[in-house]
C-alpha cells in the first residue's frame, strides 16, 4: 500500500544521526486502536505487526521504554495523564531534544515539542 508524502516511516528523520524514540505505550495505544477497528484497515492486525517489523528494522527508529531513568523523572513529573507521564518521562530521561505531539498537557510539560 503506497504511503503518504507525510508518512515517517517513507523517509528518513532529518540528517544520518536522527534516532526517532516510539515509547512503548505508544505502540500499545495503536495496538489497541487497530485492534478495535478504529483504522480503516482490512486486515489491523497485520497493520500492528508490519508497524513493528518496520521499527525492529529501521536504522532510525527505536522502541523505547521505561528504564529506571524514566520511572524517576516519572515520579516527579507534574503530567496528569498516565500515558502522556510515561512518553514526557522516557523523552527526558533518553535526553531527546523535543516530543513530536499536538497533545496539549505536554506542551505544558515544559518540555521542547513539535507539531
């Protein structure tokens, strides 16, 4: 299936060294919405695996979850939303530069964000 100009995953992030960080609830949270038929998708399952087979193979992304750096700034972190918590405190503590999201409890957060 042909992808959108827009699509991260049909080109590179901006210059070699980029690493784009995908909390793991992240992954989870498009599991779940596949999974309950809120993609237009014939197939999601297949949707959640290849998203996963793309990650796993990829010389830029990266599945991250929450070490024990992320579950301090976790416990300190004034994000009222769990999920939201869990990717402001593994963007923190794996030292990324911003949070690419239109969620606006994390532009509070204080931390850099994008979009």
């Amino acid at each position: 299936m042909p992808r959108p100009r827009n699509d991260v995953r049909s080109r590179p992030a901006v210059g070699r060294a980029a690493i784009v960080l995908i909390p793991e609830i992240v992954i989870g949270e498009f599991a779940y919405v596949a999974l309950k038929g809120r993609l237009e998708s014939r197939d999601p399952k297949s949707e959640v695996t290849e998203l996963m087979r793309e990650i796993d193979a990829s010389s830029y992304l990266r599945a991250a979850s929450m070490d024990s750096a992320a579950w301090e700034k976790f416990l300190d972190s004034a994000v009222p939303e769990l999920h939201d918590r869990m990717i402001y405190s593994i963007a923190s503590a794996k030292g990324a530069p911003a949070i690419i999201t239109p969620d606006k409890e994390l532009k509070l957060s204080g931390f850099p964000t994008l979009w």
